[in-house]
C-alpha cells in the first residue's frame, strides 16, 4: 500500500503476513551453499517490519523437497521465499516456472531422484503465484543485477519449487487471498554488485515488494 493512503472502509483488516525464507546446505561441488548465509541474513535483516519472519534451511536433497508440502502445511506461511545458488549464473534470478522434471545430478546424500518427472501425471510446468515483474524491478533499484528466468532447471532447487508452486496453488490465505511462492537462484558472491551485503539487502527489497503484492492481493467485502 502507497505510503500514507488510508485502508478503505470495505478492505480486510491489516494483518502482519507470516513469511517462510528457505536456503539449501551443501551440495557436490558446492561445500558451502551461499543461498543459506543468504538466508540467514534476511531472516536477521532490520527493514522487515509488518511481517513475521520464519527461516528453515534445507538439506539438498531430493527428499527433503519432496515432503516440503508437509512443513508448509504446517507453517501456514502467506509469503515463502525460497533461495538456491546457480554458480554459472551473473544475475539474481528469479525463477517463473518449476518443470515437472529431474536431472541425474546426486543430491547432498549422493542419491538421485526415484523417476524422471516428479509427479508422474502431473502437468509439465507450474508457475510461481507472485507477480515476478515488481519483484524484478525492487532487485534492480537496490543496485543488484537481476533477471527473470524461465525455469528452474532439473535439480534439488526446482523440485522445491514444484513443490511449492504447486502448495501456494492449491489453496489460499487466512483473510482469503492467495499464498504468495517464488523461489529465486543467487550467483555466487563476489566484490561489488555481488557482494554478500549487496545481495541481502537486494532481497530485502524483493521481500518488502513480496509484502506489497500481499496486501494488494487482500480480498475486499
């Protein structure tokens, strides 16, 4: 909501939105997952006012995403965001849809997945529930190189999101409006634009654009 506009009498009231931030733990080739300290910090940041914020990092593991459904059930967030690293990548990306599909990479167990798509029968894509240009956009005035990305490739990182995708999808918030999911790959850190701090306070910016879309998505009557 645009700083000093007033509720209109007809709007739900306010309500400070429960927010899950998730992050990975290691992985071969990747013996310390940034998206976890990522996590970590945005969880701790100061500018996350007008929400309760939850953290829980995950090992990578094809299991642990499978069962995400349950902890999310449980949790009831209204906003998740969940973080991963793409090591190739030079730009925070956030992922527009899960695909219904595996790699052969093996996970943090060095297991890989029981079949190639991930819910056989299940559609080929899901999309993630928030709008992903605004989002796009608060990364980029915070100074942090970003892009929408098509999909979240075939690893531990897109079967979470499937998983969520799927989740924010099939059922709605306390007040009636939708679960906002997006799960979004960070580069690796390095000096400058790509800094830890610059990428934090980069996500903050996301979050708090998470937040807008929650309250402008708050059912009215």
């Amino acid at each position: 909501m645009p700083a000093g506009r007033v509720p209109s009498s007809d709007a739900a009231p306010l309500t400070a939105p429960t927010v899950l931030i998730t992050g990975f733990g290691r992985f071969p080739g990747m013996p310390a997952n940034p998206s976890a300290r990522l996590a970590r910090l945005l969880a701790r940041g100061r500018r996350l006012a007008g929400m309760q914020v939850a953290l829980h990092l995950l090992p990578t593991r094809w299991d642990e995403a499978a069962v995400f459904p349950a902890l999310l059930e449980r949790a009831a967030p209204d906003i998740v965001l969940m973080l991963g690293v793409a090591a190739r990548r030079q730009r925070v990306s956030i992922e527009r849809i899960a695909r219904n599909a595996t790699g052969v990479f093996p996970d943090a167990a060095h297991r890989r997945p029981a079949s190639r798509p991930l819910q056989p029968g299940a559609p080929a894509e899901r999309a993630l529930t928030a709008r992903p240009a605004p989002l796009l956009a608060a990364l980029r005035m915070a100074g942090v190189p970003a892009q929408l990305s098509r999909h979240a490739g075939r690893y531990v990182c897109n079967a979470l999101a499937w998983s969520a995708y799927g989740w924010a999808r099939a059922g709605c918030r306390g007040d009636g409006g939708p679960r906002l999911a997006v799960f979004v790959h960070v580069p690796l850190p390095r000096p400058g634009r790509l800094a830890p701090a610059r990428l934090a306070h980069g996500l903050e910016a996301l979050l708090a654009a998470l937040l807008a879309q929650f309250h402008q998505s708050r059912p009215r009557g």
